[in-house]
C-alpha cells in the first residue's frame, strides 16, 4: 500500500512508476495515518484478492 501526503508528493511517486492508494485531504500528516488506518484493511484485501 502506498500512501501520499499530498499531490505534488503523488506526482513524484508516479513519476517512479509508483501507484498511489491513498492521498491526504487535508495534506497533514495525522489525516495521512487516519486514512492509512481506515482504508488499508480494505485496500489489502482486495489486493489480495487479485493476486490469488
């Protein structure tokens, strides 16, 4: 899982080919670790979903 603090943070990962799952909105880094926290269970599972 790979998260972003924000957008210009977002573009340099995809600039390195990286995916973002997740943007902080507002771009803080207590909401980044909010979102993170909220979202991963979800996000990993439906990866791995994919994968198997």
């Amino acid at each position: 899982m790979v998260v972003s603090i924000g957008p210009a943070c977002s573009e340099a990962a995809a600039d390195l080919g990286l995916r973002i799952d997740l943007e902080a909105n507002p771009h803080k880094m207590g909401i980044l670790v909010r979102v993170a926290a909220e979202h991963a269970p979800g996000l990993i599972a439906a990866r791995l979903g994919r994968v198997g």
